[in-house]
C-alpha cells in the first residue's frame, strides 16, 4: 500500500496537535475522503515522528502527542507537574483499574479502610474515574471505571497494558510476591 498524500498527513497532525484529548480515529476519518484509511494516515504519522523529541502514541481508544519516553525524565524540572494525588486516592484509583466496573463498598473492602466521599470527588475532578451505572441489588449503588483520561495520564493504550500484581514494585522496593511475609516463612 502507498503512503498517505502529504496533505492527509498534514491534516491528521493538526488534528491531533490542537487537540486536549486523544483523537479516535473516526474523528479523522470524518475530515479525510472516505476512501482514506484514517488508522493507516495515523501510523503513517506516527513512523514520520518515531525516534523525535515528540512522538504519536495510541492512548486509550485515540491518539496523542507525547514527550519521547527518553527525554520525560530530563524535562521534569523544567515543566510543572500536576499535584500528586494523596496515597488513598492512589490507592482507589488502583483498585477501581484493577476490579472495574467497582462499587464504593467493593473498594471499601478491598483497601479495608473506609472511603470518603473527597477521595472519589477528588479522583472524578481529576477526571480519572467516572460514574459506570448502578449494581442491580438494593440501594442501587454506583459502579465507578476509569475514564480516557487515566489511559492519558498513564501513558496507556488499554487496561490490558496495566501491570500485572507480580510486576509491581512496593514502596519497600522489593517485589510484590503476593504473600505475606508469615506465608513466606
């Protein structure tokens, strides 16, 4: 197959450029003529800026322009970074990616600590997690999902790119075995 005209690439970069948000393929493929594959112009893109100081990444179900992972680490002081979420909204974050779709009482379970209600406004002004319909059992509660948003902010594609529980690293710095240290033993 050809590479896509100049002028298809031309249009997918602005595209993706003045966008805040990651750009689904059919948001370009509305501007191209319909006989133009819109995921071929974006991979085509994407070649264009392999190996740059900005390169095009699948995130979530679009794609964003990102810093090349080589250079993130050397541009930490120069750029402002967003505040840090306290432990316990990490911690649910965590939980909500792993288990969603979750409701507050299943989370609640899980760290075994009560949640409050800041923790989950927190998480949702953040626009990490997002609201994922109601459990069919009395009192309706609320089932809470990440949203494109955490995909984003992680530098995802999918959940299947999360890391599995014997890939994670605990703040001690030893891996996770997924045992306690008196089953160890």
């Amino acid at each position: 197959m050809s590479d896509p005209p100049e002028d298809h690439l031309r249009l997918a970069e602005a595209l993706v450029f003045a966008s805040p948000d990651p750009v689904p393929a059919r948001a370009l493929a509305a501007l191209l003529p319909e006989d133009v594959d819109a995921d071929a112009t974006l991979r085509a893109v994407q070649a264009r800026y392999a190996g740059r100081g900005v390169e095009l990444a699948e995130i979530g179900l679009g794609w964003q322009f990102r810093t090349a992972p080589d250079l993130a680490g050397r541009l930490t002081r120069t750029i402002s970074r967003p505040r840090r979420l306290p432990r316990v909204a990490m911690e649910t974050l965590a939980i909500i990616a792993w288990h969603q779709p979750v409701t507050r009482a299943q989370i609640e379970e899980i760290r075994g600590a009560a949640l409050s209600q800041a923790t989950l406004d927190a998480l949702l002004e953040a626009a990490l997690v997002r609201p994922a319909g109601h459990r069919e059992v009395p009192g309706r509660p609320t089932l809470w999902a990440t949203t494109t948003g955490f995909l984003a902010q992680f530098g995802l594609r999918d959940l299947a790119e999360l890391p599995k529980r014997g890939e994670l690293v605990l703040e001690t710095g030893m891996p996770d075995s997924g045992s306690s240290a008196a089953e160890q033993e």
